[in-house]
C-alpha cells in the first residue's frame, strides 16, 4: 500500500485550487467553528486539526505564500525549496486563542464557542443582572412614585464564599497532576508534534473539587429572599431603565424597566400631554369655557370665538415634568368641532335666518 499522501491545502480548508481569497476566508471560518478545540473538547486530535487548519489559512491567505505553495508544493512552503522564504511552521502562530480572537472577536464563553464546565471543576459563583419591570401610571409620571419589589435572588453562599467546596475539599486534579494544562502529540504530515491545552478536568486550575460544600450543596449560592424600594423619578418614559446596583444576583445589579400604562384621556409626546375636547358648532363660532381634565383635577380653558375645527389651543404648564428638570410641558388641547346630526323645528329656525343673514351679507 503507498504511503499515504499529505493533504492538500486546499482540501484541508475544503476550497478548491482556483477558490478566491473571500472562498477562502468563509470555509475557513466555518471549518474553524467545527474543530476548534472548545468547540470539540473530547476529540484529542481538535487542537491538531484546528492548527493544521490555520497552518493552511495562513498560507492560501497570502497571495505570495499561496504562490509558494502552487508552485513549490509544502517544500517551498518549508523553506526547503526557496531559502528566501523563511522557515514558516506551527509554532510561529501563537496561541490559539489570539489567531480566534483574531478572526471572530474574541467570541469566546458565549454563543456557539461556550465551553462546557465539568461537575468537577471548582468555580466561584458570581451572579449576574437581573432584570425586572414595573407598571405605573402616567399621574406617577408627573409626580414621582415608590414600589416595593419582592425579590427573590441568588446570593453567594456565605460558608463558602461561593466556590461551592467544604473547607479542605479540593484536590489536585489527577489528569494534569496540578498543571492546568495536558499535553498531547499528534502525527500530521508535518511530522508529530507536541502541543498543550487547558486541562478539560479542571479547568486549568489544577485542582478539583472532592467534597462539596455542606450548605449550598456545592451550587456556590443560596436563594434569599428581600424586599427593596425602588424609587422612580418624575418624568420617566415609558421603557426608561432604572439601575440598582449590587441588587441583582450575587454581584450583579438590578435593572427596573418602568412602563407607563396607557391614559383614558392624554396621549404623551415627551412632556407634553395631547387631548381633544369637543364643542358645539356654535360654540366655537361664539366661543365658550370648557372643562378639560388634567393629571392634578379638572381645568377650565378659554374656546375663543371663530375657533376652527382642529385648531390646538395650549394649557402651559400643566403636562409632565422633564426628567431630572422638573421644567413642565403643556397640555395640548386639539378641539372637533360638530355639527348637530338633528334640528329641533327650533333650531331648524335659528340656524336658517343665520344662513339668511349671511346670504344677503355676501350677496350669494
Ligand atoms: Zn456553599
Ligand atoms: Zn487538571
């Protein structure tokens, strides 16, 4: 049977020979996703394929050491070939983790890339935010109100300070006798190579945990329960976001997303308050007092005589106050105007000697 053939560069990225530089980059991005040694922790070989991957990113990517390899084949890539071109192997890529941050932005410990924690792993409990909400209506916008809040969170357990261990009740981890790190070989058609990773036993901390911690049974924190005052502002928006901070689990701050009920009779644009009154066709030829509600009790408003049907008329002053300002905005009166669906013969009356009236004035 022959010896078996080195991959080709191309097949290792999965593109082929003729692949531009974007073709390229997109299989090697995906490749990379599948093999990266987080990703496939329990496959020895991931960190070997994951180099051999950037070994053949790092030459297809650059056209002069693309050119090389064309040419050349992996001597000329070597050195072997060209003297000129330098000694160009593994180790000359850094670590790992920099070629990834490189090239995803340090996506690491979320989404896709999210490493799974061993049971045996000691880790501190840290908490994280919490996020919570709160209705209040628009007549505690213009003044400000307080809300008690029932929590119930996680916090760090106090017998062990949130490492989930009984004192006494970590080992040396027995996969990397204490190091952090293992080491492992591999056969490539480079020739074997050494590499070490962070130990999957331990996390890299060397040690493990051999007992658990009596009162939080090793999850690092217990529920507490607590009940807190929240203050809001006059002037929220709705949507606006409260923080509290060291409220949330363990260390994390608490976050109160304020939404502000819709009214019956205003709507909100900033701090002005909008609503409508309606009057009588005569009225708003003659002009009237009209009643029109405000968040603090009823206000009476002037309708001037000749007052046009959807015409705003403005009550300064009265609408909400601007956040951290107290400065007031108004209220924003639209009148409608109606018109009678139905004459009394009374009204009939009046309404034609009007229309009379107006007839002989502008000779129509
Ligand atoms: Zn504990
Ligand atoms: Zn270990």
């Amino acid at each position: 049977m022959a010896e078996k053939t080195p991959r080709d560069l191309y097949e290792i990225i999965g593109v082929a020979p003729s692949a531009d530089q974007s073709e390229i980059k997109k299989a090697y991005r995906a490749k990379a996703r599948e093999c990266h040694p987080d990703v496939a922790p329990d496959d020895p070989d991931s960190e070997g394929k994951f180099k051999e991957l950037n070994f053949a990113y790092q030459v297809l990517s650059d056209p002069e050491k693309r050119k090389v390899y064309d040419t050349w084949g992996l001597e000329g890539v070597n050195g072997r070939a060209t003297p000129d071109f330098g000694g160009f192997g593994f180790d000359d890529f850094g670590s790992i983790s920099d070629l990834f941050e490189a090239f995803f932005n340090g996506g690491f410990g979320s989404g896709p890339f999210r490493t799974t924690r061993s049971a045996t792993r000691p880790r501190r409990f840290t908490g994280k935010d919490v996020h919570t909400s709160i209705t209040i209506s628009l007549e505690e916008v213009l003044t400000g109100t307080k809300r008690e809040l029932n929590l119930r969170r996680r916090v760090s357990c106090e017998s062990c300070g949130g490492r989930g261990v009984a004192p006494g009740g970590l080992i040396v981890c027995q996969r990397c006798q204490g190091s952090g790190r293992v080491e492992t070989s591999r056969q490539s058609f480079f020739g074997t190579f050494m590499s070490s990773r962070v130990c999957p036993e331990c996390g890299g901390s060397g040690e493990v945990i051999k007992e658990r911690c009596r009162k939080c049974g090793g999850n690092g924190f217990e529920w507490e329960d607590s009940k807190i005052e929240v203050e809001i502002p006059p002037g929220v928006e709705n949507g606006d976001r409260l923080l509290i901070k060291g409220r949330g689990e363990g260390n994390g701050n608490l976050y109160v997303t304020v939404e502000v009920e819709p009214h019956p009779h205003f709507e909100r644009e900033g701090e002005n308050l909008l609503t409508t009154v309606t009057v009588d066709i005569a009225e708003a030829a003659l002009g009237t007092n009209v009643k029109v509600p405000s968040l603090d009790g009823d206000l009476r408003l002037d309708i001037p005589p000749g007052t046009q049907p959807g015409s705003t008329l403005k009550i300064k002053g009265k609408g909400l106050p601007e956040l951290h300002r107290g400065k007031k905005g108004d209220i924003l009166v639209r009148v409608d105007v109606s018109v009678p669906r139905h004459l009394t013969s009374g009204q009939r009356k009046i309404l034609e000697s009007y229309l009379q009236a107006r007839k002989g004035k502008s000779g129509r």
